[in-house]
C-alpha cells in the first residue's frame, strides 16, 4: 500500500499507525520515499498491534510529495494499517 502526503523538507513528522494481524517481526516494511525506516511490530493473530511511532526525519523527506509504502514480506498474506 502507498501512501502520499505533502511535507516541508525543513521538518521533521511523527508517523503513528497500527498494524492488524501482524505476527511476525519482518512482515510489513514502512519505507518513506524509498528508504527503509523500519517494521510494524508484531502483535496477536487477527488483532491490532499495539501501535508503532516512526520519525519522519527532514533527510528524508522532499519538498513536496512524499511517499510512503507499507509492504508485506509474502504476498497473500492479510494485513491492515490504521
């Protein structure tokens, strides 16, 4: 899944999302125009993780569209973000 949002290069952003169904520590990447800035952590089997917080640092982002991409390790398998 991908995700565009407008940013000022001079900031830095907090992003705050939760994944659903994520039960293993290597599912689903988050990257933020194309640099890897982590994973979502794990939680229990078809329920919401307990929630991650990610720095969006202002190295990188860009002046305006930013990207960011939420990817899942094995295609097939269900997820969610919120």
């Amino acid at each position: 899944m991908v995700a565009a949002f407008e940013g000022v290069v001079a900031s830095s952003y907090e992003l705050h999302v939760t994944g659903y169904d994520v039960v293993y520590a290597d599912e689903l990447s988050v990257t933020v125009n194309g640099i890897a800035i982590g994973y979502l952590a794990r939680g229990r089997n078809y329920r919401l993780n307990d929630g991650d917080v990610f720095l969006l640092v202002a190295a990188i982002l860009q002046a305006g569209s930013n990207t960011i991409e939420f990817e899942v390790s094995t295609p097939g398998y269900k997820w969610g973000v919120t």
